[in-house]
C-alpha cells in the first residue's frame, strides 16, 4: 500500500509543536497516535515509533507521532509526563486535521508515554480515544522499587552458581551488597510517600482509575526482562487500586519473555509490530 509521510507544526498553548504523519493513500477510520515517552523524540529508541507508525500505515492505520512541548523539535519548557495532556489533545487535533477520515483514535505508548495515555483518559475522557496499547507502564514508587529489586535482583542473585563462586573468590563486595539490601528492605517499610502531589493522589492511582473508567479494549505488552514491567506487576498484585484490573476481559495481555525495555532487536521489534497490529484488527472487527 502506498503511504505518504508529512511533517505539521501545530499550536500548543502558545507554542509550536512538530507532529509526523504517516498515511496511506485511503486510511481508516481509526488512527494511532504514538505517545513519546522519557527524554527522547518522536522517533524513538532504535528508531521504533518511526518504523512502527510505518508498518501500521502500511496495513492502513494513519499514524500520528509529535515531539511533546521541550523536546526534539517542538518549542516550550520541557516537562514531565504528569504534565502532557494538553499536548496530546493538541495532537489529536492536529492529527484529525490533517487526516479528516480519521473519527477515532488508539494511544500507544511506552514505559511512562503509556502512564501518560492512562492519565489523560483520567482527566479528559476524551470520546475520541478508542482502544490504549500500552508498553511496560511506568508506576515507580519507593515501596514497588523496592519490592522488585528484592524479589527479582537480589533473590535470583542468591540462587546463581556464579555469585556464590565469586563471593568465594573473594570477588564480591560483601559489605556493599549487604548495604545494598538492607536499603532496599528499609525503603520497602519506610512509611508510603505520596508518589506525586498533582491532583492531590499519587500517579499510579489516578493511572488505575483511567484503567478502570476506560470502556474500550486495552493492549498490554510487557517486557520479560524489564524491571519497569516487573514493577508494574508488583503494583497491580499489591496496591488496592489496581486488584483485578489486569483479569478484564477488555485487557490483552501480551509478555515478551527475552525482551528489554526498548525492545532493542529488530525481533522485538517486529514482534511489537505484529501484536499491535493483530489487536487492531480483531478488536476493530468486533467494533
């Protein structure tokens, strides 16, 4: 299918934001709009927005991804991923402009883009949001920190052959691990902190209540070798606003066993690809 890309500013509370379309030549009625996420552009890590937004218009999809304002080419202060909602509702604006076949709109977002997607639901209830894919959603906080590196670091530590023999070999700093440890472990107890004071509760909690509120299908991929994806499960399986959230029916749960958190082979890659596409296409057919 032939597909064109473009490059459109467009405005954001007084400033100029860049936006990248790529469309095919009679796109659907739904888009994707790719939310960057972390101190990078719209191009992603290993240039993954960029060839994901090409594989989804090949197969029809219009896709729209923008630097957020203070990044890449986009005018304004930087800031975080908290603070991006205005951003988004600028690009779905720009995006339907610029592709008016385009009525509604899938977010798909990586690590904390992914915690942005949640949040805007939160605060917008945008009507022109129909499905989330989200990747490895970032939910950090000092208790999940914790419990993650005890369980999945220092816990598989002690289970290597290798650690044990080079503890032997005297090549391990034992009083540094043990500092190590105990740290984490009183991090794990030390009374909660509020995670963020925007809206007045902490970010994973408005995250799960967008989880929660959202009547479309969601995507969920995760990493399998990804401390960010293992904390979000330590999340979802210990804090009371995320029980149960995971089992719903709209929820398509996907773990790629090998994968890091940028998904950095052209393999994952792919892989990502294919998800997102095949759960465009069964949940559209359902629509």
């Amino acid at each position: 299918m032939n597909l064109r890309e473009q490059a459109v500013l467009f405005p954001c509370e007084g400033e100029q934001l860049l936006g990248m379309l790529a469309s095919p030549s009679l796109p659907r009625d739904c888009g994707v709009l790719v939310v960057v996420g972390g101190p990078q552009y719209r191009a992603g890590s290993h240039r993954q927005f960029l060839l994901l937004s090409r594989h989804l218009a090949a197969a029809g999809y219009a896709t729209w991804r923008f630097d957020y304002r203070g990044m890449g080419d986009s005018g304004g202060e930087s800031r975080s991923f908290e603070s991006v909602s205005a951003d988004i509702a600028a690009a779905l604006d720009a995006f339907q402009a610029a592709c008016p076949s385009v009525q509604r709109v899938v977010i798909w977002g990586l690590c904390d883009a992914a915690s942005a997607a949640l949040l805007y639901w939160q605060e917008r209830q945008d009507p022109r949001i129909c499905g989330l894919s989200l990747l490895n959603p970032w939910v950090r906080s000092e208790a999940t920190q914790a419990r993650t590196q005890i369980k999945h670091y220092y816990r598989q530590r002690l289970l290597q052959a290798d650690f044990w023999k080079k503890l032997l070999r005297g090549g391990v700093n034992w009083g540094s691990a043990a500092a190590s440890l105990w740290f984490a472990i009183r991090r794990l107890h030390r009374p909660a902190q509020p995670a963020s004071q925007v809206a007045g509760r902490p970010f994973p909690e408005r995250m799960a209540q967008g989880w929660a509120q959202f009547p479309g299908p969601l995507l969920l991929i995760l990493s399998g070798r990804d401390y960010t994806a293992k904390e979000f499960l330590e999340c979802t399986a210990s804090e009371p606003a995320w029980s149960g959230l995971l089992l719903q029916d709209k929820v398509s749960c996907h773990t790629l066993a090998e994968a890091d958190h940028t998904f950095s082979t052209a393999a994952w890659r792919a892989e990502v690809e294919s998800l997102t596409l095949n759960w465009l296409q069964t949940f559209l057919d359902k629509a």
